[in-house]
C-alpha cells in the first residue's frame, strides 16, 4: 500500500527541510567566513536553492496532497498541526506570481543598496523613490496574501512572522503599553538620577579572554558545544541548524559588556532551537512557533534572567576572574545597576528595555499606516520624527538616527517590527509562570544551576513546536493570554522598586 | 525565440553548478567548522541536495536536450567540447538504475565503516565481506557505464576522473616507470647514506607562527585570499569554489615543515582552480581538466617548486625569520636535503616523490585485477605484500600498514589511484616545458616571484579548463603526450646529480 496523501506530503517536507537547513549553514558561512570575492557565487548559490526549494514547494502535486491529506481521517493532534502549517507555508509560496516574485527579488536589491548609500549620506530623498517603488509591490504581495488566506492586507504580511497574530490584537497591547511608557520612564529617570550611577569595568579585554567568558556562561546555562558553535560577524546572529546551532556575536576590547549579554541573548534562540520536538525534526509544526515566540526566548533569557541582580550575583566573580578585574565596578550591585540603566536614544538596535517599546511602537504604527496607503514615504521622515517627540521626546538629529536607520523596510522586511516588542512581554509573562510553577528556578539562576529553568521551559514551551497558536501556548504555559499588565509589572519591580 | 537547445542545456548545467557549489562549502563546513552532534542531520541534508542534483541531471528533457543540441550546427570550439562535456557527465548519471545507486551508497556507508574498525584492529577480515559486496556492485557500475560509455570496464571507472583516460596508456607508462624505479632507488639510497644526513629543525614551532608563515608564502606564491581562505582539518584539502577557494591544513608543534609543504600542495590546486576560464564558469568546459590535470599542478607546485635548492634558497631565511630559528638547520642546502630525503616505507601518503609511484603501481595493479575478476578480496593481503616486496622490498608488518591503509576502495573509489602518478609525470613535463619557453621563471621563484611561472601555467593549462582531452593539453603545453622520460630525469637530475 502506498503511503498515505498526508505521509506523502510528511516526507517532501522533510526534503524541504533538509534544503532550508543548507541555506542556513549559507547564510553563516556568508557571515563568518566568506571572504570577500566570493559574494556573487554565494548569491548564484543561494538563487538556485531557493528556486529548487520554491520549485519543489509550489509542485502542483502539492496542492493535490494538501486537498487529499486534509480528506483524510484518523490524524493525530500533531499531524492534524503539521498539516495546517504545512498549508499555511504552501498558501503563502503560492499567493504570488512568480511575476511578481520577480520584481520583489529586483526591487528589494536595489532598494537595500540605495538604503546603504542613503544611511550613510543621512539623506533620504535619495532611498525614497526605491522604498515607494518596493512598497508598491508589498502592497501588492500583501492583497494577493490577503486574498488567498482570508485575512486584512497587514494581517496577511505579520503572518509569515507570526503565524494567527492579528493587528487588531496588537493594537490593544500596544495602546495599553504607549499609555504606561512615557509616565514611567520619567519616574525611572527621576529614580535613576537620584542613585549613584554605574560604573564600568575598564579594559581593555582581549577577545580571547571574552571569548573564554561567553563559552563558559553559555555552557553554564546549558549550551552544547557538541551541537553548535561561537564565531564572530559584524551583526550577531543565531542560525544554523537545530543539531548545529551557529551563535555570532562581536567583541569590543573596550567593553566586553554589551557583547557578553548579545551572546546570553542568542544563546536563548539557541537553546529554544535545541528544545524543539525531536520527533518532528524536518516538520513545519517541529520548528519554532513564531517569531514573536522565539524572541520571547532570547529575551527571557536576556532580559528576564541574565540582567537580574540573581544572576548577577553569581556571574559578577565569574566575570572578575575572567579578566583579573579589580575594584567596585566588579561588584554585583554595580553590574546590576549597569545592566539595567536606561537612557533614551534615537537608536532601536541600542535600546534598553525600557525604552525598546516605543521604537517599537513607532515602526509599528508607521508600517500599518504605510500598507494602509494612509502615509506615504515622502511623509514618513516628519511622522518618525513625530512620533519620537511623542513616545520619547527626542528628534533624530538626521534621517540617519531616523527612519534610515534600521534595514528591516528597505530589504523588504513588513510586519516583522511588532515581534520585537510581543517577545518581550511574552517573556515577561513566561518566566513569571516559570517562577511560580517551580520555586527551584530563581534560586538556581543565583546559584548558577539552569536545570530548572530549562526543564519548566522545554516542557511548557521549547517542545511543544508549532502545535499551538501563540495564543494556545501561552494561555497553555501561563494561564492566559498575552497580558501587558505581566510586562508592566516587571518594569515597576526592576525600575521603580 | 526560445533559446535554442544548446542554449538551453548550458542554463541547466550552470544551476547544476550552483548546487555542486553549495555541496562543495558543505563537504568544508564538515571537515573544519560543523560540531560532531550535526553529524546526522548533515548527512540528510548532502543527501537530499545529492537527490535534487541527481533528478535534475538525468530529468528525461536532458536527454532531449542533449540529442537536439548534438544536431545543433554553428556551435563554436567551446561550445563543442562543454557539449562533449556535458554529455559525458549525462551518461554516467544515466548509466545506473536507481536500485544499483541505492545499493551502492549503503555498501559504500558499511563498507567504510568496517574499514575504520579493520585498520583500527589491524584485521582485514571483518572488512572482508564488506569490500567483497561493495566490490561486486562496483563490477557492476563499471559494467553499465562500460555499456553506455562504449569503454572496457576498468575504463568506465577510470573516465569519471580522467575523462578519456585508457588502461592501456597506463599500463606502458607504468610499466616503464616500474622497471626504473627499484634499480634508481637503490643509487639514491646509497648516494645518501654518503652524504651528510639532514638536520630537523628543532620546535616547538607555535601553531599562529606556523599559520603566519604558510599565509605569507601562499601569498608570495599568489594566493589572494579575498578569494579563499586557510583552516584546518584532519585530512587537509582543498575545496570550496573557484571564488571561494578552501585550503586546508594541520599543525604539528613539532615540525613544520611536513604542513607547510602540505599548504603549498595544495596552493598549487587552489591556483588551478583560480585559474579556470572566467567565462565558462558553472559549465562543464569551465572546470578543471581531470584528476591528474589538478594533481599536475598542486605536485607542480610543491615537487618542481618548492622543494628545489631554488625556492628554498628564497624560503628558507623566511621560515627561519618565522620562528626566529638558529643554526645550520635552517641553511637552504640543509633544509633541500631535508625536503628531498627518500625512505621507502610502507605508507603511502608519507611517501617521498621517488617511492610514491611505487605505492600507485601496485594499488593500480591489484584494483584492475580485482575489477577484471582476477584477483578476489580474499587474496589482497597476499598480493598486496608480494607487491610491496618486489617494488620497494618491504613486507607490511600488519594490515594496517598494508591493504587497510588507504580509504579509496573501501568507500568507492576505483579508477581513481592512477592519477597521483599521472598527475606526478605531467608535474615534470608540464615544468620543463615551462622553464624552457619562459627563461624568467626559474629565477622568479629563486627569488620569490612567482608571476612569470603562473602567467605561462595561466595559459598553457588553468585557462583551457576542460576544452582539450589530457593528451591533447600535454600536447599543446609541451610538444608531446605524456612521456615517462621527463620524469625519469627530473629523479635523475634531483637525486643522483
């Protein structure tokens, strides 16, 4: 007897898989070690994997077996999963033209490359008719979605990210926490101002003693180096694989802070990555649930556990002996107090958490209005500024600290910017229902021992994949779904307590 | 107008290429980078971009393509031989069934896994059976492609890597080097054991200062590494792309002379490859000629160059400075007769380049045997040791030292052992044609410039890819095909002058 429509689907999938997998270990290569010269044979490259992979995807035999495997009975709660999203990525492959696909790829080249120039000359006149051209076709990608999964034209782009999230939802999380930030950034830095400030430990540091640092805090926390790697790119990253996980990050010799808690950032996508349902490797619902999710884990890690006075506590005279430090600033109060300083600045990608929201927010509110055809891109530098005297009280001094500042629009990126800031409260919510669930976790972050942590996250989250919703997983893991208020009080707890 | 068949044909090859490409970093990332735990998911990846390669290659319109191509008029010499080329490839693909592929892959996996152990335990009768059933579809592979590729058994195996390479060409030039060598080793032992032996420099010589050094010769010699990079690996290689080209290396803290050649072996194929037609790449006329073209040109290197008393002239105050070394040791005439020191041995790949035909012969001998039916897996020890007594009058003292030295038969390759020696006699001739048409070249390399050697190997060899058979690049190179001769006198004039 042959295999069933659904096993047929379940095994080319898994060829996919294998093929995504390869790009991944591309995509490192290309950050870490590719010299030079090699870029336009990695791009050949890289082209014909995805036209194999979009090839094998769009197959019409695949819309034969979905409509088949959907007939059929008897799938169990993770096939019937699998299934959906087996579906879902074949809806959004197949919602284009491959007209239109190829105008995109054009358009979002040239795009990027005007964006580099453009950033670098602050001047965005120069960006502009490139980003109008490519939100032209956006729009266009976003109906065609639209139309081929019955969802709004914004929904349609967010759920390549996030899989159900919808705009409506997010608007009422977001309202809720642009109400909170202003006020409670003015007390945190009224408070701030009234403590002694912090100080920072002085280099230089050598890379290899950081390096020595970072693998020895990632290995405390659960990293295995038999089934991943350290390497170093201008941008951190984690890619690779699930059994091969490729952290990046990059060292200052001036300040090894900042880079030490990329790392710890990274190493909670890695760990997410590791924990996912072995049994259904090289499956849709075997792979990270979302975008929003998989930042919820980075964070928690980052934010929730490695900026904590707990940690701290213990890693404090790690950090002392790795660099034969001497003095106050080593001491665990002073690196708390350095770790969770906040200062606004124009700069997303330099954000403390307090303050990451509203850049946030900001490019949220932009992109929708963009897709909405409500503002234009000759528009947006005075709406940005705007909105950064709203959220912040700051006005970017150029269009470079501006809306030229992030790459995410410019290379076609829409719909992605809201995961940023879900991920966070989701972690907040999460390590708060870790906390209660197991009173053995906070005491083994301070004593250095993430066994607990790690064991309440693979179970509530790491190995569920993508069975559920993000909605499901975390009413599943918490309680309830997402909640702002968890987020809130977290930041009055570190900021204000 | 659709592009016409042949137009077609080179669209489809050069995807192909991309995917060889992305193989290619692959097969890297494995040897230097990947951690142990990816083992398995690695494999299914290689696998399932094996399978896409394999299905594209032999999808039924190739053969269409290329019979409509053949009767195409008006194609150019280049045009005409990637034609020739591309049909060549398309045969050998063609020639097996699937069950035969499948077959094989299994045996090959078991078969090499045995061997580990076998030369592990010195035991070749656990990989006995293996090599029996792995041999048995081997005689069946070289009878297909003998079918489809009208050729002699051995021949079929032998043309994946020689492309119109004969066992009977072979056989003559192996059979004269054969009767010269033993006598010619027994005056170069004697007249070294009356010269003043070598002295070693003494270590331990930092693994960064080794690398500093090999990075600054392989530059000297014309390495650009915006085009390539140097890592290490167990076994070293050179792989990666013609952009992107990926040497490899390992480090003893003891003695650094054995890998430095071993880099700039492998330099010589690095510059190969750099060197093909810039125009045809990702087509079959575009790459290297055959295995023993490239063996040419990494023994070019690292025989005729750089273990001559002229290069070492120029090298040897550079690795002295390297490690800041004192002593006769480091003299040009010391360190020449440390590089050209001949002790037959029982391994092959320590061999020095007056001993190491003999292990090709022998190997070669025995795997036609074996192909032809003559000689069965059981009998090898035996014949192995009688051949190792007559051609260098050593008996293993195991195994392991003999017939389970050499992975080649155990993982699949047959046909392949010829070409070192090949590739060895082309190195001489090739050389000598170049120093006589260029009288700039030999005083370049004594004195460190290598641009007048590259810029006739350039054109009389990297730049021709694979337009002209081995015969015919040898002709045009160097006045004739492949002559033993030249080789003999190289020994002569190195080893006994």
């Amino acid at each position: 007897m042959p295999p069933s429509p659904y096993h047929q689907l379940e095994d080319r999938v898994r060829r996919f898989s294998a093929l995504d997998d390869v790009a991944a270990i591309l995509e490192w290569d290309l950050a870490t070690m590719m010299p030079p010269g090699a870029a336009d044979g990695r791009s050949d490259q890289v082209a014909a994997l995805k036209a194999v992979r979009h090839g094998m995807l769009t197959a019409p035999e695949m819309g034969d077996l979905i409509a088949a495997a959907t007939a059929e009975t008897g799938l169990d709660r993770w096939q019937t999963a699998n299934l959906r999203e087996i579906k879902r990525k074949w809806a959004h492959a197949t919602a284009l033209d491959e007209a239109l696909v190829t105008a995109l790829s054009k358009a979002v080249s040239a795009c990027e490359m005007a964006w580099r120039q453009a950033r670098a000359d602050a001047d965005f006149a120069t960006a502009r008719p490139h980003l109008e051209r490519l939100l032209g076709l956006i729009r266009e990608v976003a109906a065609a979605k639209a139309d081929a999964l019955g969802l709004g034209a914004y929904d349609a782009l967010l759920d390549e990210f996030e899989p159900g999230g919808r705009a409506d939802e997010i608007d009422a999380v977001f309202r809720d926490l642009g109400d909170f930030l202003p006020g409670f950034l003015g007390q945190v830095l009224e408070r701030q101002a009234a403590a002694p400030p912090a100080r920072v430990p002085r280099g230089p540091f050598p890379i290899d003693r950081q390096r020595a640092l970072a693998v020895r805090l990632m290995e405390v926390i659960g990293f295995d180096f038999d089934y991943g790697r350290l390497d170093v790119s201008h941008h951190p990253f984690c890619g690779g694989t699930v059994d091969d996980v490729r952290i990046t990050t990059r060292y200052d010799e001036d300040d090894f802070t900042s880079g030490l808690m990329g790392v710890l950032h990274e190493t909670g996508h890695a760990l997410y990555e590791r924990g996912l349902p072995r049994e259904w490797r090289g499956c849709p619902v075997g792979e990270a649930l979302s975008t929003s999710i998989h930042e919820s884990q980075s964070l928690l890690l980052e934010m929730q556990v490695c900026r904590s006075r707990g940690f701290l506590g213990f890693a404090a005279p790690v950090m002392q002996e790795a660099f034969d430090g001497d003095g106050p600033a080593w001491d665990a109060d002073n690196l708390y107090r350095h770790y969770t300083r906040v200062t606004p600045g124009y700069i997303r990608v330099d954000a403390d958490e307090v303050t990451y929201p509203a850049h946030v927010i900001l490019r949220y509110r932009l992109e929708k209005a963009m897709i909405a055809g409500d503002l234009m891109p000759a528009d947006l530098p005075g709406a940005w500024n705007e909105g950064m005297e709203d959220l912040l009280g700051l006005t970017p001094p150029s269009d470079a600290e501006g809306c030229l500042q992030d790459v995410h629009w410019y290379d076609g990126a829409w719909g992605y910017f809201p995961t940023y800031t879900l991920g966070a409260m989701a972690a907040a919510q999460i390590f708060d229902a870790a906390r209660r669930a197991d009173p053995a976790i906070e005491p083994g972050i301070t004593a250095g021992d993430f066994r607990p942590l790690f064991t309440w996250l693979g179970a509530a989250v790491h190995s569920k994949g993508a069975l559920l919703s993000s909605r499901e997983l975390l009413t599943e893991a918490t309680g309830r779904p997402l909640d702002p208020e968890i987020f809130k009080t977290h930041l009055e707890r570190r900021y204000l307590a």
